[in-house]
C-alpha cells in the first residue's frame, strides 16, 4: 500500500506541472522587433540590413532563391548569367554573320540615315554602319548620336564600324514626329497635372462648421498658400528653343544635341528692299570692343548652342533678317557651318554678313561663326522711331529753306555785273594770298631741313677725316721685310675683311692681335690688286703699323702689317673718325 501510495502521488504531481505548463503564456516573437532582427538560426546568412530570419519583414526578396538557396548581395542567380550570356554570344554571333554595312558620310547622322535604319530593323535586329570622313574623327560622339537619334544601342565597335541593336523591346515607329513638338506636348501634358492639384477648391479649407475661426485667418492662409507655390522648373533648352520660334525651319540633320538651330540655307536668298539696320551709338560709348569684352563673349558664345545651321556662302539676306531678330533677345549670334558643303568658304560668309547686319565678328573658324550685335544696335521699334524723328526734322528743314528762299527773293539784295565782277576779283586775291602763304611756310621748314642735314654732313666728314701719316715711319730692311712675309704667309691666325671695307672694329682687331703676335694677317677678296693696295694702305695709316706686303693667295689678297719695335697699344683702340659696323653696312 505504501508502494502504490507513492507512486499514485508521484503521478499526480507530474500531472500538476504538465498542466501548470500549459497554462503558462508561450513565449512568441513578434515579426519586426529587434528579437526577429537579430533571431540567429542555423544555416541562416545575414542579408544586407543587418537580420537573420528568413521571415523578418526587413529581409531582401534578392538572398533567397526560388528554390530557397541563400544567396550573396553581388550575386546573380545562374539563370540570369546563363540568359546575359547566351544573349551576348548571339548577339555576337549576328553581328559578324551580317555582312552587309550601311556608310555614314561627311554630313553625319542625318534623317535619311535614321530612317534608312529603322527600315533595316523591320527585318533584322543588328545593323551594322561604317563611319566615314570627319564624323570618324569622334567615335565616342558618333555613339552618343546614334543612340540619342535612333533609340538604339551601340554593342561592338571596331575602328569606324559600328553594330547597332535595336533593343528588345523595339517597335516599328508608324509616323516620325518632331522631337521638339513632342517635348513641348509632353510638357504641357507633365505640367496641366500639377496644376491641377495646386489649384484647389476653396471650399477644401473652410473649417469644420464645430469650429469657427475668424474670416481673416482664413484669407492670410490662403495667401500663404498661394505665396509657398514652387515656381515652375524653366530649362535653357526650351528657352533657347522658344527663341528660335519663328525665325524660321530648323535643321532637322543636326548632329548636336537639342534645341535644333534653324537651318539658314532654307531662309530665302533676297529680300526686296532690304536695307542693314539702322545704328546711332550713344553718346560717350565707344564703338569697338574692349580685350576683356570680348574675351568674356567668346567665353559665353563657346558653351551657348548654335542658332543658325549655314552651309552657302552667298544670298543671305534672310539670315541676315533673322539674326537681325535674334539680335533683340540676344546679344550674340552663333552660326554652325555645315560639314560636307562643297565650295563654302567661312571667310565669305563673314564679310557678307558683316556688310549686311553691321555686327561685330568675334570668332571665326571651320566650325562656328559668332557675331556681336554691337553698341550701336537697336531694336525695330526704337530704329523706326528714330528714322521717323529724323524724316519729320527734314521735313522741317526743307520748309525753313523754301520760306528762306520766298523771303531773299522779296526783300535780298540783287547783284549786277559790276558787283560780281568785284567779287570774283577779292576771291581771286584771296587764293594767291593763301598760295603764297603755303608756298612761303613750305621754303621755311625745306631751309630747316638742309640747315640740319648739313650740320649732319659736317659731323660725319669730320668721322671720315684720314688719319694723318706719321712724318718718320719706321723703316724695316729688306731681310727684315722678306722674314716677316714668310712668317706671316705661314700664319693660322688671320682676320677676314668683308664688304664692310675699312671700320672701327677692324682696326680695333688688329690691336688684339697684336698683343699677342707682332704680325697680322688680314684676307680681303677684291676684283683687281688696286683696291686691295688702297685698303693695304688705309690699314697702315689707320693703325700706324708698317705694311709688309700684299699677296695673292688662294682664298683672295693677304695683306700682313706689322706693329713696329716701339709698339704702344693706344688708349682707345677704336678710330673715332671711322664708321661703326653697322653704319659701314648701310
């Protein structure tokens, strides 16, 4: 009984604390709390924000595969490596099995060419293109512009071949819109919305009929709404687009990017009656453009877009029109030369458009034009003004006259024969007495003008003076003079004498080389042995050494003068009475 006792009562407390269990609330963790962030179970990689559980609302859809493999952030599924690459091989694989290549010339991408590949893509999805003339000097432009244009993609190039795929999603265009109608419809339609929801009911903000607020606080919120408005976003593009409107077509073949400028060469030729702008420059303005003035236009002119497209080099009235227009928004003008244009010259188009429009050129090159319109410019209301002023002060002018005219012929004076006879007579007078007055001042300043040349001429017959001879030069014997020849032939050292003749600085050579050596060799090329003997005696008389002999050499005449045994190197060793070098060239 005690046996059975114990285990009936060990029973019931087991039984007791099952029960006690289960009544105890369970332990539940709530999805987004920091327990579930940071839950840790095996097998479970931490994705990017931090947690751990495969349920956790912060988790990415990206680290578990469809077949609940974990995955890396960097990492891509097989089936998407396996799907890039079987599309590159076969994109690969087409582009060098189409054969055929469509040429992009000189003009660039034009409309032609777009719709030349749009017709190609109805019926393959590679299009390959080969880039000729200047357009191949920029590849990387050239991509921009063909996908910018085409809606395509540039997938392999090679020097100047290009593919081009027409994408995946790719539908045949039925109609080719303008791009910039169709910007400024979208515009429009992005725009309409927003003002929709700025412009609310007034009825929204009266308050509930409960609370009643003043009158006033109601209008001032109003107010306040109205002032916290966002102004509309405004971009340069359509700005600039806006002010070519009605200049007239545009270019649609414009390898640039937007707005599209007007093409000049569709504008007419000749205006009848056209006429360059009329131009008054203000008073203390100057008229022509300072270095920094146009330094800082050209700067603005290089980032501004073109607004004109111009490949003819003639007839341009209508440009000059149109720029005459422009001109009254915009102080510059900026003119893009088309390429691939035969016989257009850009210096032509800048003097023809100069004569017509007045502007200042301040830029030209094989690509752009850039005219200033100038300080004197005005606009067409203020011109028309002022030609209406100037034709009214005429008009004034011309009735002053006629009444003039009525009122001389009434009460004037009238001149007989005798009278104009008298007069002709003091005009007659008048004239010689003014010849004879220019005529007297011409010989003064002629008498002032030889005075002065001959104190010139007499300055320099005094630098041309000889040096006098010496009343006892020294003598040397013959076996003296016949050792001096022989050693002065026999010298390296020598002096060359030029078309110069005779001057300062050879006298002065002379000198130096005689410090040194007794002798000196000089070498002359003459004609005839008299002008070498006539210099050979200048040197003597010059220098005030002994003259030893003249030869005939090789290279020309050696003249070889010797110093003298009682040498004294002078105090200035430059004649003052001989000419300097560069007066004995001229």
């Amino acid at each position: 009984m005690e046996i059975y006792g114990a285990c009936l009562i060990q029973r019931v407390i087991t039984m007791g604390a099952a029960a006690a269990k289960e009544e105890q609330p369970r332990n539940v963790i709530e999805r987004g709390s920091i327990e579930d962030i940071f839950y840790v179970e095996e097998r479970m990689l931490p994705n990017t924000r931090g947690g751990f559980s495969k349920e956790s609302p912060l988790r990415m859809e990206t680290e578990f595969g469809s077949d609940g493999e974990i995955m890396f952030p960097w990492e891509k599924r097989k089936e998407e490596q396996e799907e890039g690459k079987w599309t590159q091989e076969r994109l690969g694989n087409l582009t060098f099995r189409t054969k055929s290549k469509m040429r992009i010339k000189g003009a660039g991408v034009t409309q032609e060419v777009v719709d030349t590949i749009h017709e190609k893509w109805k019926t393959m999805e590679i299009v390959r293109l080969k880039v000729e003339g200047a357009p191949a000097l920029n590849m990387k432009r050239m991509h921009e512009i063909l996908e910018r244009k085409t809606g395509g993609l540039v997938i392999w190039r090679s020097g100047t071949s290009i593919s081009l795929y027409r994408g995946v999603s790719y539908e045949v265009p039925s109609v080719h819109p303008n791009k910039h109608i169709y910007k400024r419809n979208e515009m429009s339609t992005y725009s309409s919305p927003l003002v929709s929801d700025k412009t609310e009911d007034p009825s929204d903000l009266v308050p509930h009929k409960d609370v009643a607020p003043p009158q006033t606080n109601s209008e001032t919120a109003t107010e306040e709404h109205k002032n916290t408005e966002p102004l509309p976003e405004i971009k340069y593009e359509d700005e600039v687009d806006k002010l070519l409107e009605g200049l007239g077509p545009r270019y649609a073949d414009w390898p640039g990017c937007d707005p599209l400028p007007v093409d000049a060469d569709l504008l007419p030729g000749i205006v009848p009656g056209y006429q360059p702008p009329f131009r008054v420059l203000p008073y203390g303005v100057r008229s022509s453009l300072g270095a920094k003035e146009a330094t800082s236009l050209r700067r603005l002119a290089r980032v501004l877009p073109p607004h004109f497209a111009l490949g003819r080099s003639r007839q341009l009235q209508g440009l000059a029109v149109a720029m005459t227009k422009l001109w009254e928004k915009s102080s510059i003008a900026k003119i893009a030369l088309k390429r691939g244009v035969q016989l257009a010259t850009s210096e032509r188009m800048a003097e023809d458009l100069k004569k017509l429009t007045g502007g200042i050129l301040l830029s030209k090159n094989k690509d752009f034009l850039v005219f200033y319109r100038g300080k004197n410019f005005l606009s067409a209301d203020v011109a028309e003004a002022l030609l209406e002023r100037e034709r009214f002060a005429k008009s004034l002018q011309d009735v002053e006259e006629q009444a003039r005219l009525r009122v001389s012929a009434l009460w004037g004076k009238r001149l007989d024969d005798h009278h104009k006879e008298k007069v002709l007579k003091e005009a007659e007078i008048l004239r010689h007495a003014n010849l004879v007055r220019k005529l007297e001042k011409n010989l003064a300043f002629a008498e002032r003008k030889l005075l002065k040349a001959e104190r010139a001429l007499s300055k320099v017959e005094d630098y041309l003076k000889p040096a006098d001879r010496q009343a006892d030069p020294e003598s040397i014997t013959d076996e003296e003079r016949f050792m001096f020849r022989k050693l002065g032939l026999r010298m390296k050292a020598f002096l060359l004498l030029g078309r110069r003749g005779v001057f300062d600085g050879t006298i002065e050579n002379m000198h130096l080389h005689w410090k040194y050596r007794e002798l000196v060799k000089i070498i002359m090329k003459a004609k005839n042995f008299d002008q070498v003997k006539k210099v050979a005696i200048a040197l003597e008389a010059e220098s005030g050494g002994v003259l030893v002999s003249v030869d005939k050499i090789s290279k020309g005449y050696a003249i070889i003068v010797y110093r003298g045994k009682d040498y004294e190197r002078p105090s200035t060793i430059r004649p003052k009475n001989l000419l300097t070098k560069r007066r004995a060239l001229a």
